[in-house]
C-alpha cells in the first residue's frame, strides 16, 4: 500500500518535471522538485516499513531491489541538487526512477523467508552499498544522454527542443565526473564486501559467479573511463558514451545476470 | 524623373551561401567598384554597399536592361558563377520596392542578426565613400539621407535593438552552451577587425579572463590588445597559443583557410581534449569547415550564428512589425518627395506657394484699409504682377536644364531656395 503510494508520488513528480520541460515555468519546476522530494521521504517509510515487516533489510527480493534502486536514484540526484545547478537534470532522472519504480510495481511483492546462509551482518552492507553505487551510475547514464543530445544540437547546429534546455556541455560532463567519482568507490566498495560476505558464506572470496564476473566487468568499463579521463584526457562525448555503456553494464549486472546466467547471487523467490 | 528608376541590385546572406558571397569580396582593390560602376553606360548615380554579408549597389538608371546586365557582370567577375546561374542568386528591387529594401537595410530589418547596430555604419560608409567621387546624385544624396533618419527613428521608436543582437552576441550564446562559465576562459582574436573587436567586447561583458590577439601586423596586434589589458602575439605563435585558449575568433582578410583539420588534430590532443570553440567570422572563410568533425571542436561561420539567433526570433517579431510599419510609411514619403521632384509638380508648386502669400498678405492689408472696389482691384492685379515677375526667371531657369542630371539638380536646387519641401519635412 505504501509503496502504490510512493509509485504514485513519483508519477506525478515525473509528469510536473515533464510538464516543466516543456514550458519551462520556474513555479511548475518548485511544485516537481517537492513533489519529488515527498516521494522520496514516502519510499523511505516503505522501505523502513519493509525493513519491519521482513525482520531483516529488504533487499532480498527483486522487487525489493529495483525499488531500493529507485530510491538510491532518488536520494542521489536530491543530495546533488542543491550542489549543482544542472539545468533539467530533473526531468531525466524522474523518467528512470519512475521506470524503475514500475519494474518494481510488476515484481511480486512478498515478503521473503531469508535462508541461513545469507542472514549476515553483510547483506544490508554489501546490498546497500552496491545498489547505491547503481544510483549515482544511473544519474551519470542520465548526464551522459543529455551530453549526447546537447552535442548533437550543437554540431549538427540545428537548436531544437534541447538546445535552450539543456545545461552546457561542461556542466554536463563535469556531473558525469562527479556521478563517477562517488559512484566508483562505492562500487568498489560493493564488490570488496561482497567478497567478505562470499568468504563468510561460501568459504572463499571469490567464485566467478555471473554477476561476480559481471560486476567485475562494470568495474573495468568504469576504472578504463576514469583512467582515460586523467591520462589522455578523455572528457566530452567520449566520457558521455561510456557512462551509457558503463550503465548498460550496471543494468546486464542487475537484470540480465539474474535471468539468463543463474548462480549463487539469484533473487530469492 | 519616376520612382522606377531606382534600383538596387545584389546578393545578401539570404540569397547567396558564404561560399559564394566570399568570391565577391572587394577588400583586394577599394578603388575598383567606383572605376568599373562609372563605366557602365546608364548608371547615373550610384552607391556601392560591400559589408561580409552583403554586396549590394544601389543606383538610378534611366534605361535599364543593359545597365543590369553589365553591373551583374561587374558583381560576379572574380567569381566562378556562370553567367545563367547568377540570376538565382541575386536579388533586383525597382521603385518603391527599392527603397522599402533600403530602408529595412538601414535599419538592420535585412541583417543576419536583426537589430545588430553595425549595418547602419557599414551604409554611412559606403555612402561617404561613393559622395566622395560623386558617384551619387540629387535622388541618392536624398535617399540616403533618409534610409539614415528613418534608420535613427527606428531605433528611438521600437525597441529592435534593444536586446543587443549581432553575431558576436549569437557568439556568447554558444559559447555559455558549450562552456556554461566563461569567466575562466580565454579568447585568442586571429585577425584585428572590426568585427573580433566587437566580439571580443562581448565577451569581456561575460566575465572572460584573458584575451589574446593574434594578427599579420604586431602593430594592430598591440594596439587592440592595449584595449582589453590583454597581450599580442605574431601570426607564426598560432598553433601554441591554441593549446592554451578556449575560443578563438577569427575574422582576417586572408584570401584562402589559415587552419586546417590536420593542424588541430594533434593540438586537441595536447589540449588533453578540453573543448574548443571556433567562430569564423570571416568572408571570405578562414577556418577549414572539416574542423567541426573533431570530437570537443565547435565551429561556427557567420551562417551557422544566424541559426542560433533564430531561436529568440519570437520574442524580436513584434518589435519588428513595428519597425516594417515605419518603414512602409516613410517609403510612401519619399514617394511623395519624388512625384514632386519633376517639373510641372515643381512650378506648380512653386507658383501656388506664391498665391497663398499673396492672398494672405493681401488679406491682412485690406482689412484695415477702407478702399473702393476698384482700387482693391488694381492693388490685386499688382501683387500678382510683382509675385509672377519675379518667379519668371527662376521658372525659366529650372526649366532650362541640358542633361538630366542638370535638370535634377536645378529641380533639387529650386526646390530647396523656395522651401518648397519644408512643409513635408516639418511633418516628420
């Protein structure tokens, strides 16, 4: 029930950000951001809710988290708004959260009974910080689209819809930057707990499970890109493409490793 | 003399691509449109308009046909536009379409950037230059004159200026779209012209940090940069200077492309690949068009800017309407003035100005005077007498001319002595 709640939230605050692109009225803009904000807080009490009714952190369950995912988007693009002035990031970022909220609307909503071998100290650890790391990703995926579409308007020099409303080319890739660079340690991060929790539980660190294999991969799209970005200064459109690949990476990690590639990290159902 | 035969003949940024508008550059011999327009039979009087989005010649020819053909051939002779392709890309006004067209020039309703203020001092120039070899005559000495004032009314009555357009403006725009800041950039002029200081004003209004020039001459060099507390370098340090600038301007008179492709590719990479941005602001082309494929490279021609203003157009329309309504107003004007400079109009006039004095002073004396029908009768015909006396010789003399043109400044002449467009004038 709550969660409907919060999904509705978030479709409203999506529909007034897509209302505000269009038009472009700073009033419609301040009734998104509060909207979005009120979502925000909803979900959290979801997920607190969530929490108490499983007797352990949520994020077992597909649906648990997708949800968490949008969540982590949410409060990641929150915590950025104030700091930077990015233009209509807005409307870009609420279209994925209320994607993602709906992917989580069609997962089944039970509540799941933990097996032993995951009820860990890691689990709200481990999950927590890698799903995280996802939402700064996806807003790097959103910044990089948005580089994309405002390049394209200006080397093409046809000014349609994005040129006025989209940010500069340098207040874009500066947020790819910074999306990278809270993303990628906590990333990191992710995978190093993950190994701790795989040694606890399965007695070695590292198993070459699918979705280790994958996140590995990721890691490597994204350690390249920064590496590139210091060395040979690799910025601009470059930098913009492979933040969309690296997030395809993030969602194949997530989606395409649970469906196709089964192993040890499948959801449990 | 009728309003058919003005004419103004030429190619503008609408008709003609920078391609071929850079082919009919005259920068190479400032002396040769006067030389060959005085050669061309039927060409009385003339002004010649070259600025880098127009061409124009503006002139009064009593039989045509001939004379178009031959300033067509004067326009397009250093290009490579065949003779049968030359009509798709000029423009022929005649009459009062003529001077409408004028007058929207003047009053930058014709630019590239509508309202950028340069236009109207390009037209002041090119007016001076063509009075100065008496290349223009009674009919575009007044023309002009008026495409000046109806200009000035423009800018004073609407507010088409009012947002400070012109190609260095549309120029900050990109540059905030590419940059956001501007405020720790810096910006190389290559060439010391009018048009990079006008850009560079722009930006300095924006916040830039730095300002560098580079050009042929150091001399010029330093001099505009002693305006923007920035430095000059020699042409030969372009390519070093390029690793270290974020927009560069370039606006020289260098006939063929000072930077190619090849030249850049290398410098992005030591550039570490921060953007770059190139406006081009030159006629003909400086930069290599190929620039633009470069990743993190923006090039922009004085073409592509146009495009960048377009999008604020709405919001400029309506002041627009306003200026086209003036301008329409005052071409009704001048057609008045010009039905009037002929001879019959002119006398008359002339003899009616007379009559109304007379009545009038007549009217004043006898009211006071207690005379006999008769005598008012005689003091009457003797009024009439002295006015039509003494307008007999003027009469003769204006009507006397030899050549047209001596016709036209006799008209313009007898015209002016008796006042007999004050009333007009005084309206305006």
């Amino acid at each position: 029930m709550l969660f409907t709640l919060s999904f509705v939230a978030y479709l409203l605050a999506t529909t007034t950000y897509v209302v505000f692109f269009i038009t472009q009225k700073k009033k419609i803009r301040s009734a998104a951001r509060c909207l979005l904000f009120g979502a925000g807080i909803l979900h959290t009490v979801t997920i607190l809710g969530r929490y108490i009714a499983a007797g352990h952190t949520p994020l077992t369950t597909h649906h648990d988290t997708v949800s968490f995912f949008a969540w982590s988007m949410t409060w990641a693009f929150l915590s950025f708004r104030w700091r930077y002035q990015v233009k209509n990031l807005g409307t870009f970022v609420s279209l994925v959260i209320s994607a993602l909220m709906a992917i989580a609307a069609l997962s089944s909503q039970d509540i799941a009974v933990l097996p032993p071998a995951l009820q860990s100290v890691w689990l709200p650890i481990h999950a927590s910080i890698a799903i995280l790391a996802d939402g700064f990703l996806a807003m790097g995926f959103c910044s990089g689209l948005m580089y994309l579409l405002q390049e394209r308007e200006l080397k093409k020099k046809r000014f349609g819809v994005f040129y006025s409303r989209l940010p500069s080319l340098e207040a874009l890739d500066t947020l790819i930057h910074h999306c990278l660079t809270v993303g990628f340690p906590l990333l990191t991060l992710g995978i190093i707990t993950g190994s701790f929790w795989a040694k606890q539980a399965w007695g070695s660190y590292w198993h070459w499970d699918p979705k280790e294999t994958w996140s590995l991969i990721t890691w490597f799209i994204y350690a390249a890109m920064l590496h590139q970005r210091f060395i040979a200064g690799w910025r601009g459109k470059r930098a913009a493409v492979l933040a969309i690949i690296g997030f395809v990476a993030v969602l194949f990690t997530l989606w395409g490793v649970t469906f196709l590639l089964p192993g040890v990290h499948s959801y449990v159902r | 003399m009728s309003a058919d035969s003005i004419l103004i003949l030429g190619v503008n940024h609408k008709t003609a691509p920078v391609a071929v508008r850079e082919q009919l550059a005259f920068s190479s011999d400032p002396e040769r449109p006067f030389r060959s327009l005085k050669e061309i039979p039927g060409c009385a009087e003339f002004c010649f308009l070259s600025t880098c989005n127009r061409v124009e010649v503006i002139f009064t020819s009593p039989h045509q046909t001939e004379t178009i053909q031959a300033i067509k051939k004067f326009l397009f002779a250093t290009s490579n536009v065949k003779e049968e392709e030359i009509d798709n890309f000029i423009y022929l006004h005649r009459g009062t379409e003529a001077i409408t067209h004028l007058y929207r020039v003047a009053a930058s309703l014709d630019s590239m950037v509508v309202g950028e203020p340069q236009i109207l001092g390009q037209l002041k120039d090119a007016y001076r230059n063509s009075s100065e070899r008496e290349c223009t005559g009674v009919i575009l000495n007044r023309l002009l004159h008026k495409a000046f004032s109806v200009a000035k009314r423009i800018r004073t009555e609407t507010n088409i200026g009012g947002s400070a357009v012109s190609i260095s403006y549309a120029a900050v725009e990109l540059a905030k779209k590419i940059f956001g800041n501007l405020e720790d950039k810096k910006v190389l002029l290559v060439g010391a012209g009018e048009m990079a200081e006008l850009a560079a004003e722009h930006l300095i209004n924006q916040g830039i940090s730095e300002v560098i020039v580079a050009n042929r001459t150091l001399e010029r060099a330093v001099n505009l940069a002693k305006r923007f507390n920035g430095k000059a370098v020699g042409l030969n340090e372009l390519h070093a200077q390029m690793e270290l600038v974020d927009i560069l301007v370039s606006s020289t008179g260098a006939s063929g492309l000072i930077l190619h492709q090849e030249e850049v590719k290398p410098i992005m990479k030591l550039r570490k690949n921060r953007p770059l941005f190139l406006i081009d602001i030159a006629v003909p082309r400086d930069l290599d068009p190929k620039l633009n494929d470069l990743d993190n490279v923006y090039l922009y021609d004085v073409d592509d800017l146009s495009q960048v203003v377009e999008v604020n157009k709405a919001e400029r329309e309506q002041e627009a309407m306003r200026a086209e309504r003036i301008v329409t107003e005052e071409t009704l004007k001048f057609l008045h003035w010009i039905e009037e400079m002929q001879l019959t109009p002119t006398i008359t006039a002339l003899r009616q100005k007379a009559d109304s004095i007379v009545k009038a002073e007549l009217a004043r004396t006898l009211s006071h005077c207690n005379l006999g029908a008769k005598e008012i009768k005689s003091i009457e015909k003797m009024a009439v007498a002295i006015t039509s006396k003494l307008l007999h010789d003027p009469i003769h003399f204006i009507k006397q001319g030899h050549s047209h043109e001596d016709k036209q400044q006799k008209l313009d002449f007898a015209r002016k002595i008796f006042g007999l467009d004050l009333e007009s004038e005084k309206e305006e």
